[in-house]
C-alpha cells in the first residue's frame, strides 16, 4: 500500500511538472485532431476503418513524448538522485513515471475519442475491452519510452530513439494498412510491435469490418509486452545506476 | 554512546583509480563527525557509498544497524542527504519541494504540510515559501535542501560540503544551524575541505587525502600531534621572492607558510630561530608590522600530518551543472 502511495506521488509530480502543461496538452490534442481531419476530407466514407489506428497513434505518441526523455532529463539535471535519495525501490520510480505517462496518454486519447465518436458516427462495441486495451496500449507505450529513456544517457539521444520507434510503427503496425496485406517480411516485423495489437484490438471494439485476431489474444499479447517491458527497463535502469552514479 | 554508522574496508574503484582505499571508522550517535581533505579526496565518494547512492567496490557499510548494500531502502528512511549540489525540483515552490519530499519519504499526510511549515519558519524561508526553487538565491538554496533532508526525522543528516559556495554570512548561518541541530540530537556526517570549519564544528574529524584515511581523532588530539612545534607569524609590508628564497633555506624552520602579507614558522626552537629571521627580513629591505607566537593550529597539524599546503585546501571545486 505504502508502495502504491509513493507510485501516485511520483506521477502526481510529473503530472504537474512536465504533462499539464500548455505545450504538451495543445500537441497531444492538436496532432491526432489534424490526422483525423486530414483522412476525413480525403475519404469521409473510409473514415470509420482509419479512426482505430488513429486512436492507436494518438495514444502512442502522447504516451510516448516525455516518457522517452522524463529519466534521462531528471539524471541531468540532478533530480534522479532526489529520487534515488529516498526510501524506494527502483521498481517504484519506474512505476511512477510509467503512471504519469500513461494518465497522460488517457486523458488525451479519451479526448480524441470522445470528440470523434458522435462526429464520425462511430459506436463503440465493446466499452469495457474498450477501456481495457487503451489502458495497457498505454502502459505497454509509457514502458516503452520509459526503456528509451533508461537505456540512453542524453535527451536528444532519447528523442532520436523514439523517434525511431514510433514513426516505422505508423506504416507496420495496421494504422493505414492492413498487416495481412504487407509484402513479407512486414508482417513479422508488425506482430513484435505493441501498437498493432492496440489497432487490432480497437478494431474489434470499433469497426465492423474483420480484425486480425481474436480480441483476447490482443489483450493476452499487450499484457505480455506490459510485463516483458517493465521487467527490461528495469534491468536496465538498475545497471545504469550501478554504472552512473 | 553506540556506533550509529559503522564503516569497515570501504573502497571504491573507478575502472583502474583507486577512489577510496579501505576506510574503517565509527561513528558515535548524536556527535558531529568530519570528513577533511582536499577536493577529489574521497569524501563525497563515501558519503555516497554510505547513502547508498554509489555502489562499493568491496567492504560495508552500516547504518543505524542496517548494511546499506543489503537493506537501502531501511538505510534511506533513517538518513537524509544534503548534496553538494542543491538539487530540489525547480519548478516547485519552496513549501511543495517540502511536501513532496514528506511524501517520497512516507511522513503522515496530517503532518506533512504542518511539518514543512515548522521546517519552513525554523530555516527563515518563510517570505520565500511561496517561490519557486529556481528563483531562490544560493544560499536559500542550501537552507532549503537542509530542510527538505529533515522533513522526515531522520536519525543522521550526511551533509556533503555544506557551505561551498556560500557567502560568509549564508555560511555562518548554516554553521549555527548545524550546530543546533547537533543539540536536538541528530547525528551529523559532514564532509569539508575548509579546516576551520571542521574545527569549530566538528567532534571527530577524519583527515582522507587520495581515498586514504591518514588520522581519526578529535581536533584537540590532531593538534596535539605538533605540540612540540611552535608557530611564529610574522606580518610584512612586502614579500620579495629573494626573501623567500633564503628564508626557505634556513637552519631551524620546519615548515613555511606564505600568504600576501605575512609567513608563518613553524619550528622546534623558536628562541633560536627567531633573531635569524628578523635580521633576515631587515636585511632585504622588508618592514616587519607583527610579530606572533601561536600555538598549533589545526590547519598547521593537516600540513604536518598530510605534507599538503593548506592554501589547496582554499579551492573549491567548480560548481556542478545542475538547478543550483
């Protein structure tokens, strides 16, 4: 329980410190709500078999955008050692930056969808796996920016990795075409790749049309990416303070 | 009074540089214990190790019956650390920095805000509680990441080079608090490299050069240890590099201290000496403005126990980047 109160502590922080801020919040909203539009004007009817992947975007790069530089910018500028410094496991600093993210991500996505469900038309199916897949997209995503930022020692480093990530994700992992119809071997690449699970698994919840999968593979799968991240980042984040500090 | 912190063979390599070379000592609780050398010593090395914030490369560490490799966590509720750098978070207020730390450290919610205003008013921060960290002087700085060390009651304060940095009036402030603090019971580890505050503060020093422990004792003991040499100061107008030169070379003086406007002997036979070296001084010309007799001080035992100047020991360290 003590645990868990410290977890909340530290995101409540970073909530405050870094996600509710102007910037981030205008380029959260701003990003999703322009590729929307974009895709909406050019094919309103398409619209519906789009809006999965989009909310999947959304998620990963508002998750994703201090997650990946939150731990290498507080070792910067001395804050990691505050951390450090106090009476917490290493697990329960991870947890706490995962959090903060991911609330972020949440609140962002749940925004998004919010705004595009009466204006696309769109009725959600399944509202509870709904909920359940956007959660661990973003803690599947919060881990992996925080293992970015984990596993490099400079913030422009940090924004060069993610960058890296992210931006291959966009065309490999089902948000503008679908996995089964990519030339090999695209598709192998896609199934190691959390966010095709996240579109996969929307679509389920979204969209009429055929998903991938079965729903509960999708979520078993982004489980399993919760936990084989977490545990990654912090073997790696434990080495790096035995070599760092 | 029991060893609150016991230190037995703590060393620390950097790759193939030997940063601290087997340290052994106690701590007694509810004493002010020093750590004094010259920068790159060791000291902020094993203040580190102790905290738990470096890794040793062999030997233990002890605190408050806990080994601080084993149980770091049981080690961190029981200590706080006053960094050389003040690091609080910058975008928090004087009075959140507080709280927040009252948080990551566990205190009750009921007594976390009133416990940081006590904090607040004890270090007269109290105009400045509503400012953020950044927008704090240096000296605020330091008072409030003493503060935020004590938000929890810890058993020991580990205050690593407490006043670099600080100007003389910021720096006796926080000596007077450390000395009260001292009085409610805390244990405080502190490492300086300014003599003088180690003496006015501390109840055991520890003299490290190069990671090696070379004495532990009180500062009355370390003086003791050149009881036998006496000090003349001699104030001048004027020092010339001849007059330095020959004064080097006299029979009878030990060790020779020059600062701008004054050198100080120490020698064995001060009665002997001392015609030489003023017939020496008028010889070239010089005016002699004072003449003293001392007793050893503690600056004159670290020369004669280290074979270091003690004007090495006047260098700070350049600032780390950081909030401060």
């Amino acid at each position: 329980m003590e645990e868990l109160k410290k977890v909340y502590f530290i995101s409540k922080k970073d909530m405050g410190a870094y996600y509710l801020k102007p910037p981030l919040i205008s380029w959260g909203l701003m990003l999703p709500i322009v590729f929307v539009f974009a895709f909406y004007f050019r094919n309103p009817m398409g619209i519906k078999e789009v809006v999965p992947g989009l909310i999947g975007l959304t998620l990963l790069f508002s998750c994703t955008s201090m997650a990946a530089i939150v731990i290498t910018f507080e070792k910067r500028i001395g804050a990691l050692e505050r951390l450090l410094l106090a009476p917490l496991e290493i697990r329960t600093i991870l947890f706490g930056k995962t959090l903060g993210s991911t609330l972020f991500g949440l609140i962002i996505t749940f925004c998004i969808t919010i705004f595009l469900i009466p204006i696309m038309g769109l009725s959600v199916n399944h509202p509870f796996s709904f909920v359940i897949i956007i959660i661990l997209s973003g803690l599947a995503f919060s881990l992996l920016g925080i293992l970015i930022s984990v596993g490099v020692k400079e913030v422009f480093e940090a924004m060069t990795m993610s960058n890296f990530f992210r931006f291959p994700m966009i065309f490999l992992c089902g948000v503008f075409f679908p996995v089964p119809s990519m030339p090999f071997p695209l598709p192998v690449l896609s199934c190691l790749l959390p966010l095709t699970y996240t579109v996969d698994g929307l679509r389920h919840c979204l969209w009429e049309g055929k998903p991938m999968i079965p729903l509960f593979l999708d979520l078993l799968i982004l489980l399993g990416f919760v936990v084989l991240i977490f545990a990654l980042s912090l073997s790696i984040f434990k080495r790096r303070i035995h070599q760092e500090f | 009074m029991d060893a609150i912190i016991q230190v037995n063979e703590l060393t620390k390599f950097y790759g193939t540089t030997l940063a601290v070379d087997h340290t052994s000592f106690q701590v007694k609780e509810g004493e002010i214990f020093g750590f004094l050398g010259p920068n790159g010593a060791g000291k902020t090395t094993t203040i580190r190790m102790m905290v738990g914030l470096t890794q040793p490369s062999s030997g233990t560490a002890w605190i408050d019956g806990h080994d601080v490799t084993k149980e770091p966590v049981e080690v961190k509720k029981t200590i706080g650390l006053v960094p050389e750098t003040s690091n609080l978070y910058s975008e928090l207020t004087a009075l959140d920095n507080l709280i927040y730390q009252g948080e990551l450290y566990g205190v009750p919610r009921k007594e976390r805000k009133n416990q940081a205003i006590h904090l607040i008013e004890e270090f007269g921060l109290k105009e400045h509680q509503d400012k953020p960290f950044q927008k704090l002087s240096r000296g605020l700085k330091r008072r409030l990441t003493i503060a935020a060390a004590l938000i929890h009651h810890p058993k020991i304060l580990f205050l690593d080079e407490p006043t670099t940095g600080l100007d003389v009036m910021s720096a006796r402030g926080l000596r007077k608090l450390i000395l009260e603090s001292k009085k409610k019971g805390l244990t405080i580890f502190l490492t300086t490299h300014y003599i003088p505050e180690a003496e006015a503060l501390c109840d055991h020093i520890v003299i490290i050069v190069e990671g090696k422990i070379r004495i532990i004792d009180t500062p009355e003991n370390i003086k003791s240890q050149v009881k036998e040499v006496e000090i003349l100061e001699v104030g001048l107008d004027r020092i010339t590099e001849d007059l330095k030169k020959k004064l080097l070379f006299m029979e009878g003086i030990e060790k020779i201290l020059i600062a701008e406007k004054g050198i100080r002997f120490q020698t064995k036979s001060i009665d002997q000496v001392t015609p030489h070296i003023i017939k020496l001084i008028e010889e070239q010309g010089a005016k002699i403005q004072s003449i003293n007799t001392l007793s050893p001080s503690l600056e004159d035992a670290f020369v004669r126990i280290t074979g270091l100047d003690s004007e090495l020991m006047k260098i700070d360290k350049p600032m780390k980047a950081g909030p401060e």
